[in-house]
C-alpha cells in the first residue's frame, strides 16, 4: 500500500524529532500506555476503545434541518438541575466537566506551567466562564479526562454535568444529548505530511490509510463519502484512536498516512510539528457546542445565557480567549471561526 509516513529504516527518535515539549510528552504518553494519564489529579473515565459509528445519511438524518439552531432560549434562572449542582456540599460543590487534555490550545496540560501542569486553553478558559456565572467561582471545577468516544456516555450516565471539548453539533448526537448554543465554527480538513502527495480530500487519498478518533464526526464523513463514492473505495479508514493526539502519534510514526479531523484541531497539531501542515480546505462546515443531558433544560439555557455575554465581553471573553490561545494557529481574524448570531427553538 502507498505511504507518506515515515521511510523504510526510520526509528522512533527521528520520527519524533522536532517535536515540541508538549508533543514529546504527549507522544511518550500514548506510547507507553496509550491513553494513560501523564499526569495526576486529572480524573479519567472508563474508556472503551471500539470504534462508535455515527453513520450519516440515514433516514433519521435527512429529517434532521440545521442541529446548531436546535437549542433553548438564554435563561438565568434556576431550575432543578443546577439547583443539585449548587446544593452540593465541601469539596463536591463543583461542576463536573468532561474535557480534552491532550487537544494543544484547546483542552490540554501546559508542562511549562509549573509542577501542577494545569489544563489551559479556549475549552478551558469557557468551563472558567460557565463555573464561575453558576457557582461564583471560576475554579469551582471538577475536570474529567473523557476519549471522544465517551463523551456521550459520560453525560447520559451522570458522571459529568456536560461536556466542553470541541464536541460537534450534529443530527446524531441531538438523539441523545441537548447542546447548548454554538461557540466555534471549523469544518472537516486533512492532515499530512509536508512530503506527502496528498494533497486534500480528493483522489489522492486512493490507497491511503487515514486515522480519525473514535466516534468523531470525521470518521462518520469518511464512512458515508466512501459508501457513496465521494472517496475513493480504495481508502484504508480502519485506523481510529480513542484521542485525537493520537493520530497525530500514528502518522509522525508512519502507520497512517493522513489525518481527517475539525480544522481547528488540525491547525493546533501543524503547531506542534513543522513536519505536517492542513491539506486542501475544509470539506464541511461544523459548530461547537457544550453538550449537556436531554432533560437539563435549565442548564442548557443558563449556558446560552452565558455564551451571550461571553461574546459580548470583548476584554475577557470570547475574543480575548481566540487571540490568547487561537489566533497563532488560525490566523488573527477570529471572524472566520466566530459561530453567526445564536438562533434558538421557540419554546419557552
């Protein structure tokens, strides 16, 4: 099968050289215990490895008009479910977030900063924002490490309040969990090598192997373009990763040959290694939401509550975080990523 990874005689050290401080440690992680957490006190959730197929084009799907725009009017009320989250006593009394830890500039454990190493980024600096309009303190946070294949099953079984990490909005997944408002616009883009004569989501993805994270929205696009001829049948899509840092591990290693994920996170991994770059444009256009239970509909509205004056406050908001964290990776017009105007349901 043709490649662009590494070539014959390649090891270990000169597939990971050039790598910076937050890619070596990331890549010492994955290969030494895959998804283990390199560092304490960070809580991690069961993870199940399978791949989970989120198939486009069902029946369901096509029913299915504008997800983004499905989500409850702004509220600042209290209704049953943050009233259980404000009740909680000691040490409990936190927001129970399920984030990324390895996502660069978005969810991830800066080891430049200090013995605690603590999460930082765009995810990040949003739960701050939700935690502190709930509970009055932006570090009344409890932060979960979930695979992106867990992240629906965290939230139907309890084990966080929502889920903040580059989570798309999409017609499956309305199925099971409620999204709040979009925060982040991206689209589907490929990653490889700067060598490699892939040159987009096109035909010379023919006879490639391509790694997507488990359950991710882009492993669905592949799934479905394949079945329908909009990539080529030859394609080798069977690669999936519990984490998305981990394709990134898988191609610097020569065991795929491209990367298919939301832009966004694309851009942050070309940052981390010069060896790779985004191939061709986005070939979807997707949203970020914080997921959150079906019947949480108070939280969901507080949430879009807060998204509102998140975007309005240019000097500590949503701005502020784009050019603290994004705006080295995709570019300083934030504009392009900005989500338009929220719509919402008209329920009340």
């Amino acid at each position: 099968m043709n490649g662009a990874g590494a070539k014959g005689g390649t090891t270990v050290r000169d597939a990971l050289r050039g790598w910076g401080g937050v890619t070596a440690m990331a890549v010492v992680c994955a290969l030494v215990a895959l998804v283990a957490l390199c560092l304490p006190p960070l809580t991690t959730t069961a993870q199940n490895t399978t791949a989970t197929t989120h198939t486009a084009g069902t029946e369901a799907e096509e029913d299915c008009e504008a997800p983004e725009k499905q989500t409850l009017s702004p509220s600042s009320a209290d209704g049953d479910t943050i009233r259980a989250i404000k009740n909680r006593t000691g040490e409990k009394r936190k927001l129970v977030v399920g984030v990324d830890q390895n996502s660069y500039r978005w969810g991830y454990r800066n080891p430049n900063s200090g013995k605690t190493a603590e999460l930082e980024g765009f995810d990040i600096d949003l739960v701050h924002r939700i935690a502190k309009d709930i509970l009055g303190d932006p570090d009344a946070v409890q932060f979960k490490a979930i695979p992106t294949d867990q992240r629906i099953p965290a939230i139907e079984d309890g084990r966080v309040d929502m889920v903040v990490r580059t989570m798309t909005i999409n017609c499956d997944r309305i199925d099971d969990v409620a999204f709040s408002a979009p925060y982040f616009k991206t689209g589907q883009q490929v990653l490889a090598p700067k060598s490699s004569p892939v040159e987009g989501y096109d035909d010379t993805l023919a006879d490639r192997r391509i790694c997507t994270a488990a359950g991710s929205t882009a492993f669905a696009a592949l799934e479905a373009d394949r079945k329908d001829g909009r990539l080529p049948a030859s394609t080798d899509i069977s690669t999936t990763v519990p984490n998305q840092l981990d394709c990134l591990v898988r191609l610097q290693l020569g065991e795929v040959d491209a990367v298919v994920t939301d832009g966004a996170l694309a851009a942050s991994q070309a940052a981390q290694d010069p060896t790779v770059q985004l191939k061709g444009d986005a070939f979807t256009a997707e949203y970020y939401g914080v997921a959150m239970k079906k019947d949480a509909d108070d939280l969901v509205r507080r949430v879009n509550r807060i998204l509102v004056d998140y975007r309005k406050d240019t000097a500590n908001g949503w701005q502020a975080s784009y050019e603290k964290w994004l705006s080295a990776t995709l570019g300083k017009d934030a504009k392009k990523s900005e989500p338009p105007a929220p719509q919402y349901l008209r329920t009340t």
